[in-house]
C-alpha cells in the first residue's frame, strides 16, 4: 500500500515534467647574585588513580541466586522459580526438589537448556537456587513446599549485575503463585501470587484478514488554469492487515433468567499492514508488460532515493487502524439470542 502511494507520487510528477595531551615545561628560576642562572624542569608524571571499570553493555546477563530456610519433612518437594514480569522468560512450573533425609550429603536438580541452565540444590547442609543467564528486566521469584507455605519477591536484574536473595518459607504464609500464557500468544505474561492480586477474565485475539486489490488512481497536471496532463494508473496487489486485541469479558444474571447477559470489552492494542505482489497494469498510457516494467522502475527508483517512506506510511496507517478501531463494547443477551432461535437450544 505504501508501494502504491509512493508509485503514483512519482509518477505523477514524472508525467508532469514529460508534459589535550603535552611535553615537558620549563620554569625559569631566580640564581642567588653572582650564581650562574638555572633551569628546573618538571616532567609529567603518570596517574595512580585506579583504571575506571568497564560498563557493561545492555545485552550483558546477570545471575540471581540465594539460600532457602525452610522447614519441612523429608521428601516433601520443594519448588523455586522466576517469571519476568514484562516478557516471555520464565522457568515454566519452576524446578523442584525433594527435601533431604537426615544423612543425606548432597543433591541437585536441573531445569532448561544452557547456557540458562536454573539449578536448585542441597549441600553442606543448607538448601540454595541459582538462576544464571537472565536479560535485564524485573522477575517474580518464588519458592514453596508442596502442602505447604509459599514465597515471592520482586527483584530488579540489571546488565551484568548478580543478584542475590534468600527466601525464609514461613509456616504463615501460603497461597500459591500462578503463571498463566493464553495460548497462542507469547507478547505478555501474566501473573499473580493468589490472593495478591485478582485474575482478570481477559482472551487475547489475533484476527488475519486478506483480501485481493484492485485501485486505479487518476492523475490531472494543471498550469495556470489550463490542464497540461490527464492520465490514469491501474493495477492490483494482495493486502492483508494482522490484529490484536484483548476481550475482557464479564456475565451477569438476572433473575429468572436462564442464561446470562454477557458484556464484552474489545480494544484493538496492534496492527499490521501487509501487501505483497504489487502489478502495474496500465501507466502513461501504457498496458501490459510493458506498463509493469515502467512501475517496476519508478518503485525501485523511490525506494533508492526516499528509502523510509514505504516504513512510515506503513507506520501511519497501522496507527490509523489502531486509533479508529479504539475500544467497542458488545452486550449480549442470550436468553433473548435463545428465544429468537440463534443459540441453539439443547
């Protein structure tokens, strides 16, 4: 679509025309009388001050480790874990371990592929986890005993900065910590410790529409009231646009009623314009092949000498799309859906 904007606009036109580093310093002195004079000369001297470190960059990973006090039975599971609270990494059900017996020396468990291997072990007596490899970003760690109390805490992970935090499961504090993933959708991770902070009824949705294009645009050069240049340009692309959306969804009964009324929130969060194959059929009054050939040369010209305006119409429209599509609200009732025959009875 941007194609065909920038296509016509040179077209157009075209139709138009054819219608402080430095070196050792010398302080003079004054000689006692009858001395001969003398020079003192002062030479640089290197700095003992300590190198400044290096920054890390922002693609530097960081590891968040700690202890864990607890206390449990012997083969009762324990399970640790992370989720990043702004992007797709999280060490799924987190990993899990039974706690040791009494006599036990050590034991280990793994979860993940390297380098981000997360590891939770028993050893010399004390119980500790180690997440390594994490992007910069804020986790939610978690640890519980299974039938037992659970933990969370939020840290700040930054490029190249270990991270360290002990949890202490106290028999007082339970509740559970639970991921959820729509499936389909891997943008956003939702997540909440249970009873912290309420589930929302929210869908995410991703709708794909394609369609065949047919345009023709007509161009008319005028000077000084008289039209110097009439013609047209024809052709044909296939468009598809990609959106997204969330759908909070919330029932309703009312008495005496059998099914309830069902109230949607629709606001569209993206768009995506797409085209592909884009064919000029007729141009400056020329069809066929020899009118592709000509639109093929005028595209590529554009795109040589103004290399970013097919991204920033892209860019305008799929804003467009996205601020005209906004928020709808839909309530149905499906009693009266029932009664008139469009949800099927049963």
């Amino acid at each position: 679509m941007a194609r065909i904007a920038s296509f016509l606009l040179l077209t157009g036109l075209t139709a138009g025309l054819v219608g402080c580093g430095g070196s050792p310093t010398t302080t003079p002195s004054t000689p006692p009388p009858g001395s001969a004079p003398t020079t003192a000369t002062t030479t640089p001297t290197e700095s003992t001050a300590p190198d400044t470190p290096a920054k890390p960059s922002a693609d530097a990973v960081a590891t968040v480790r700690g202890g864990i006090t607890y206390s449990g039975k012997p083969e009762q599971q324990l399970t640790v874990g992370y989720v990043e609270l702004t992007g797709e990494d999280w060490l799924g059900e987190g990993i899990s371990l039974p706690l040791p017996k009494e006599g036990d020396l050590g034991v280990q468990a793994e979860s993940g592929t390297k380098p981000r291997v997360a590891v939770l072990a028993f050893e010399k007596g004390a119980m500790r986890y180690e997440f390594p490899h994490l992007p910069k970003g804020t986790y939610l760690l978690f640890a519980r005993l299974a039938g037992g109390p659970t933990t969370w805490a939020t840290v700040e992970v930054k490029p190249g900065g270990d991270v360290t935090h002990d949890f202490k499961l106290e028999a007082g504090k339970g509740g559970t910590v639970e991921v959820t993933t729509p499936a389909d959708f891997t943008d956003v991770v939702r997540l909440a410790p249970s009873g912290l902070i309420p589930a929302e009824d929210k869908m995410f949705v991703t709708i794909n529409v394609a369609m065949d294009i047919n345009f023709r645009v007509e161009h008319q050069l005028w000077l000084r009231g008289r039209q110097v240049y009439s013609g047209e340009t024809r052709g044909h692309c296939k468009g598809a646009v990609q959106l997204k959306a969330t759908v909070n969804h919330k029932t309703e009964f009312k008495p005496g009623a059998l099914l309830p009324d069902v109230a949607l929130k629709i606001t569209t969060t993206e768009a995506k314009l797409f085209y592909d194959k884009l064919v000029i059929d007729h141009t400056a009054g020329l069809d066929g092949e020899d009118a592709k050939k000509v639109g093929d040369f005028v595209i590529d010209t554009i795109k040589n000498v103004m290399p970013d305006l097919e991204r920033q119409l892209l860019e305008k429209g799929n804003a467009a799309i996205v601020k005209a599509a906004g928020t709808k609200e839909v309530k149905l009732q499906l009693d009266k859906l029932m009664a008139a025959g469009v949800v099927p009875k049963k």
